[in-house]
C-alpha cells in the first residue's frame, strides 16, 4: 500500500508548485499526473509575470500578486542552483498598450483606483507616445500610450514546470504519471485516490486537476463548476532582441520566438485553431 502525507491531483503548473514547497518541507508527496494527453493549461501558459490590473475588484488579490511577484527571483535562482535548469524569468517592469485616449483614460482611472485601495503599494505610470517610443523605438504610430508597472515580468513557463518538476523528485517527492484519477474517497481522516490499476492512500489530498476538477471535486464535497475556454496565440520563429520590455499580448522569449494575441472562446472542448481569430487579432480598443 502507497501512503503518503500529501497526493497532488495534476501535475501542471499549480499542482507542481504546491508538489515541490510540500516535499522541500520534508512532506511525504506523491504527485499523479495524467500525463500530456490531459488539457494541460501549462503548455499554452503565456508566461507573464504580471501584477498591473489584477485585483480591479478584490484589492486583495493584487497584494497577493506583488507578494508573488517580489518572491520570483529567489525562486528562480533557488530551481537554478538545485537543478540547473532555469526559468528564465526577467522583471523590467511591463506595458499594456493602449490605442486611443479614452483607453488611456480608463486605464489610468482603473489603476489609480487599484494603487488607492492598497494604500499605494502598488504603483504605476501612465506613459503618452512619445514616451513608450522611448522605451520601445519599435511601437508603431496607432499606439497611443501605454500604462506601466515596475512590478510585472515573465517568465518560461515550461521550463519553470521542467525544474519544479525537477526539484520535487530531488527533495523526495514520488511523480506518477500515465492515467487519469477517477475517483477521490474518504475514509475516517484520510483519502483514497483511484486511477486505473492503482489506488494511492493519503493523509490529504489537492486537487490541482484542471478541468478535471469538475468531477473530482463533488467527490469529496467541494464545487468546481469549471468550463474550458480556448486561447490562441501565435508563435513566431526565432528572432534577433527585439522587444525590451514585455506587454499585455505581446512579448519576446529568452529563445528569441515572440508571442502575439489572447482569445477567449467558447467552443468546449476543441483544441483546434480558427484561421479568422489568428488574422483579426487585435488588442481591445476603449
């Protein structure tokens, strides 16, 4: 019988995350992965680093964000030293365009009110043409300005999941990919995990599945009610340095590939492309 003092449901980015601080805290951790065949939002992440409009509603989530933030560096080095592999992570600060005055006016209005309602923790400027130009000689004439944020960066995001995932096994931790969990039981005060031809005991038990959470979720009398929604993005070859800073739907890679657009689509489960939402992308317009 496997027993462990943690089973993590999912093996992306959040499931890894939470894997590797329990096992670094010398827990016992077993992470089942269903492997690449599962709608892994990690292989798609963007890989922004980024802190500006976040918390427009709930302030306390952009205080969250700026702790977030402010930890990256160590983290990143800390995944360096003990697994070689980095993760590429830059903080320059970061820049969401705007293409008309009225954007401008709503972004500065939006982030004024953020900066207020953490007691000015987190700042911003707003920058006019002329000024971006400064920043990034490239911005073409239909950028009006842009607002910018000292606290946003990015980062690879698959190979932050690589050294995670890397780190996890060097402080202990036992990976178990290849099958989907099917079914989450209590019993008395510990769980059961179910997967084909295996079943795994723990003390607790994360879900970090995903979609997958959906069904897992009720099992154990929590709600999930999760829907899929499809992003795509366009990935260009490697190129020479171009982009100094990254922004909101555009950015340059430590390999040099950049990466362009944001979608949201409401097509269920379809992971195929649309040939009209990679020719019309552009950014909101206010």
């Amino acid at each position: 019988m496997n027993t462990y003092d943690f089973a993590i449901v999912g093996g992306g980015l959040v499931g890894s995350a939470i894997a590797y601080g329990l096992a670094k805290a010398s827990y016992r951790v077993a992470v089942l992965d269903e492997g690449d065949v599962a709608y892994r939002a990690s292989r798609g992440n963007f890989g922004l680093v980024w802190v500006q409009g976040k918390g427009l509603e709930i302030p306390s989530y952009s205080q969250w964000s700026m702790s977030s933030a402010s930890l990256w560096p160590s983290l990143s080095e800390e995944l360096w030293e003990l697994t070689g592999v980095a993760t590429q992570h830059q903080a320059p600060g970061g820049l969401h365009l705007c293409y008309s005055h009225k954007e401008i006016e709503l972004r500065q209005a939006e982030l004024t009110t953020l900066s207020k309602a953490t007691g000015g923790q987190f700042d911003f400027a707003m920058l006019d043409h002329e000024q971006l130009r400064e920043m990034i000689p490239e911005i073409g004439e239909s950028v009006t300005g842009a607002s910018w944020s000292r606290w946003d960066g990015h980062a690879n995001p698959l190979y932050l999941l690589r050294g995670l995932h890397a780190g996890f096994l060097r402080f202990g931790g036992t990976f178990l990919p290849g099958s989907k969990v099917h079914r989450v039981q209590q019993r008395g005060d510990s769980f059961v995990i179910e997967r084909e031809g295996e079943r795994v005991h723990a003390e607790r038990v994360v879900l970090a599945a995903g979609l997958g959470n959906r069904l897992l979720a009720p099992q154990v009398g929590l709600q999930a009610p999760l829907v899929p929604n499809r992003g795509e993005i366009l990935v260009t070859e490697r190129m020479s340095p171009l982009l100094n800073l990254p922004t909101t739907y555009l950015r340059q890679t430590g390999e040099g590939s950049i990466l362009l657009g944001d979608s949201h689509e409401d097509v269920g489960f379809d992971e195929g492309t649309e040939t009209p939402v990679l020719c019309n992308y552009s950014a909101p317009v206010g």
